[in-house]
C-alpha cells in the first residue's frame, strides 16, 4: 500500500527528463506549467459569482474540481506516483461528471429518461463510479479513454453549432481550436517523444496544460450560455471577456440580465 506514493510508482512517464532540476520534483516544467489552473479557476468562481447567486452556488463546484485538477497534477509531475496519477486522472472525471450533471441539456438526455435531470444524474454519477472503479483495473488507458469524452461533447457542440447562435458558436470555435491544439500537443509528446528528447525539447505536455487549461472556460460559457437557452426562464445571458470587453484575446464569463419578459425556456 504504501508504494502507491512512491516516486515513480506509476507506469505513466512523460516526455520531460526526470529529475534535471530537482531531486524532489520529477518534471520540473510539467509542474510548474499547472500554474494557470490556481489563476483561472479562483478568477471565474469570481466572475461567475453573480451568475451562481441567480442560478444556484453548485455552478462553482466544476471550478473548485478544476483548481483541483491542477494541484494533483502538481503532484502528479512532482512525484510520478501512482497516488498522483490516480488523483489527477479521476478529478478530471469527476470535473466531467459535475459539468454534465450540472448543464447538459435535458433535450439531448436518452430518450427513456423523459428528460428527467435527476434520473439523468443518477444515470452519470452511476457510469462515473463504474469508470472510477475500473481506473485501477489498467491505469496505462485512463487518460485515453479521459480524452475519448471528446468525442461525446464534440458531438453535442456540433449539435449546437448547426444552430447558428453567433455567440454559443463563436466559443464552440474557440473551444474546438484551443481544444484541438492541446490534443495535437499531448500526443506529439507521447508518441514522438525520442524526437523531442534527441533535438532537447520535451517540454510539449507543459503545452499541454497551459492550453487544456483554456479550454474549459470556453466550454463553460458554451454550457452556461446553452443552460440559459433551455433551462432558464427569465434572464438574458451576456458573455463578457476578461480583463477588458474589448481586448482582442481575455478569458469568457457569464453575466446576467433580468430580461423584462418571461422569455421562455426554449426546446433544443
Ligand atoms: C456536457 C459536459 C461537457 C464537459 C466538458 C468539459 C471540458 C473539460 C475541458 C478541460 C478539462 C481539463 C483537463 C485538464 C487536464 C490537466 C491535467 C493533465 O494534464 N493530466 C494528464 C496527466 O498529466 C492526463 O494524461 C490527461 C488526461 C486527458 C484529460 C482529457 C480531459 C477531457 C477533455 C475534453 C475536452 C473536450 C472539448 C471539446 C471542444 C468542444
Ligand atoms: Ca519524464
Ligand atoms: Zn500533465
């Protein structure tokens, strides 16, 4: 038991040399570059404050998972753990999880579930204990198969894309951009890895983590724009950019306007 928190007890190692920096820090630049996750996280839970107040405080839990992705993470490339990559690997199912019990339509629920988020929720929180348990059965596959969601969402964004709403489709693009980049980087780096080592630069899953960590406030303002859409009755939802509104690159949030009229929830 105890060996789970030895160093390099997992099977999982990345591409950047071990130990080059320090003698208590395995991949010195895979650590540090989670830096991004303590910075966006704390922020949005911020921003989307009014937000949560008018539609419930639960809407900060995918948050407070997703500045826990990047301290396991930490640990993770601190130590290459099998304890590290098991935290780090399941809070990133459970970030899914909260994210689709919290906004997944209920117009794209299975059919047998009539639409019903909390059959819905039972239906996930019962798949994500299934996939907890078997994480542990054979840990080399978990961040495939993490990845493999993609497929899921990609799916139900392009759903939403054929819509033609300009603002819920201009952050599907950032999404699917920044979304792509990352993926391209992570498997540069595991599957070219040689490559990178003989020419001196393994460094493509810090990459990794500085763009998959851009990805999620786009894809939360998809979310929470579509939340708006079909399961909100009487706000307008605005998304605005951080630091400034008219800054060519900034983070999306959310923000409220009580619309005057009942606007209805919409169907998908
Ligand atoms: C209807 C619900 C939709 C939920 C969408 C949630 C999108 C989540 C986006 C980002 C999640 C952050 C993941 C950060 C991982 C950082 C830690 C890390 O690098 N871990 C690695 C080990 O160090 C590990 O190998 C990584 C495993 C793969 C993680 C894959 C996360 C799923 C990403 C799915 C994004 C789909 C976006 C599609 C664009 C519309
Ligand atoms: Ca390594
Ligand atoms: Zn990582």
């Amino acid at each position: 038991m105890a060996s789970i928190f030895l160093y390099q007890s997992s099977e999982v190692d990345w591409c950047e040399s071990n130990f080059q920096h320090s003698s208590l820090v395995a991949e010195l630049y895979n650590t540090v570059s989670n830096v991004p996750f303590f910075i966006i996280g704390p922020l949005m839970i911020y921003l989307m404050h009014p937000y949560a107040q008018k539609r419930s405080l639960i809407v900060h839990l995918p948050w407070v998972l997703y500045i826990l992705v990047g301290l396991f993470s930490v640990y993770f490339h601190m130590t290459l753990s099998f304890l590290g990559q098991m935290l780090d690997e399941l809070a990133i199912l459970w970030l899914l999880t909260t994210c689709y019990c919290i906004w997944f339509p209920s117009c794209y629920f299975p059919a047998f579930l009539k639409k019903d988020r909390s059959q819905f929720i039972c239906l996930v929180l019962l798949i994500s204990i299934t996939i907890t348990f078997l994480a542990f059965v054979k840990p080399i596959v978990n961040a495939y198969v993490l990845n493999s969601t993609a497929l899921h969402i990609c799916y139900f964004v392009r759903m939403e894309y054929k819509k033609k709403n300009a603002q819920v489709n201009h952050m599907i693009v950032m999404s699917v951009t920044w979304w792509s980049l990352a993926l391209s980087i992570w498997i540069c780096d595991r599957v070219f890895c040689t490559f990178w080592q003989q020419i001196n630069f393994a460094y493509l899953h810090s990459f990794w983590h500085i763009f998959i960590s851009l990805v999620f406030p786009y894809v939360a303002a998809v979310l929470v724009l579509l939340d708006g859409q079909y399961e909100m009755q009487d706000n307008s939802l605005e998304i605005h950019y951080w630091p400034r509104d008219e800054w060519l690159v900034g983070l999306p949030y959310v923000t409220l306007k009580d619309k005057k009229v009942n606007s209805g929830g919409k169907n998908c």
